[in-house]
C-alpha cells in the first residue's frame, strides 16, 4: 500500500466525511448507552447521529423506518433473547442494512458467529471512540471490520486491521488502538 494520496483519494475522504452516518441502536440498557453514544458523537464535528432505538429487534421491526437510519448497532446479549435469532431478524427485514455488534462479551467464538450471520463489525463496548468512529464509517462504506480485544479474526481472517485496505494513516491508528492507546498517545 502506497504512503501517499492521489486526488481521487482526497475526493473519497471529503465525500465521505460530509456524509450523516446515521445509527439505530437496539440495546436493553439503552438510556445508558444512548447517552454514551450521544457523548462521544456529535453529528456536527463526527458526521455520526442516533436516529432510533428500541430496546429489542421485534421493536426495532415495528418502530424502525428505513430510510431514516444507515446502520443497526445490536447489543450482542438481549435478556430472553438469542443472538443469532437477533441478527437474523433484522438481516430477514433490512437486508440492505448494515449491524454492527457493540457488546461486552470479548469472544472470537461470538465475532465470528456473527461474521457468518451478516453482521457488518463486531466491536467491545471498552473500545476507544476512536475505534468505535473508525469501525461505524468503514460499516457505512461498505466494509466489514471485526476487531476485538481477544484477537478475533477480521473479516479477511487475520488479526492485522490493515488487511482491510485501509489508507496509510487508519491503519496507523487502528494498530495504536487496538494496543490500547488513545487517540493523545
């Protein structure tokens, strides 16, 4: 991978940067955890907002409209609640939406059962927010990013995060945080 930019790469980070990445968060402490998640992002300064949420999927299918929210944020354990049903009722009514699994649970064996089921990314609710940034716009491009803190393989099937294309500068970053760094270290 090259350590520069092209102008079509600088065309590419501008148009996606201006973009609203818009969330629907499905989790059942969801007063907690929209508060966290409104803290961390603000649409002006991260191009990111919460549009919905619902505490379950069966809400989210009687609440959710799809053209006002870009990709789901599922809490891997929902009481009463089996995960794989989870993502899959939600990949059976918006196929053409994205998951991301925000959960506490650090287990490759769950990351990648979720891979497997369509989910988009899988992510520990202690990651960074910068991680959590990085993770929500490669999901909102397309891309699959499944990084946690028990080494769970990405979607290319090594522990590496720059095996997802990233440019120069992302890769950098996602290496210092999945050491643990911050984003001032």
């Amino acid at each position: 991978m090259d350590n520069y930019c092209s102008r079509f790469d600088i065309i590419v980070l501008v148009k996606s940067s201006s973009a609203m990445i818009r969330l629907f968060v499905i989790e059942d402490h969801l007063a907690i955890v929209l508060s966290s998640l409104r803290f961390m992002f603000r649409p002006k300064r991260d191009g990111i907002e919460i549009t919905g949420s619902a505490r379950t999927p069966e809400e989210a299918v009687q609440m959710a409209d799809p053209a006002s929210f870009d990709i789901f944020i599922l809490d891997l354990f929902l009481p009463d609640l089996q995960p794989v049903d989870n993502i899959r009722m939600l990949r059976h009514y918006f196929p053409d939406k994205a998951v991301i699994i925000l959960t506490g649970e650090k287990s490759s064996a769950w990351s990648n059962k979720m891979n497997k089921e369509g989910a988009s990314a899988y992510i520990s609710k202690d990651s960074s927010r910068e991680l959590l940034s990085l993770t929500i716009k490669k999901v909102a491009s397309g891309e699959h990013f499944f990084i946690d803190d028990s080494s769970a393989s990405n979607h290319n099937k090594s522990n590496d995060p720059c095996t997802n294309e990233l440019t120069p500068v992302e890769c950098k970053i996602a290496r210092l945080l999945s050491r643990g760094l911050t984003h001032k270290e």
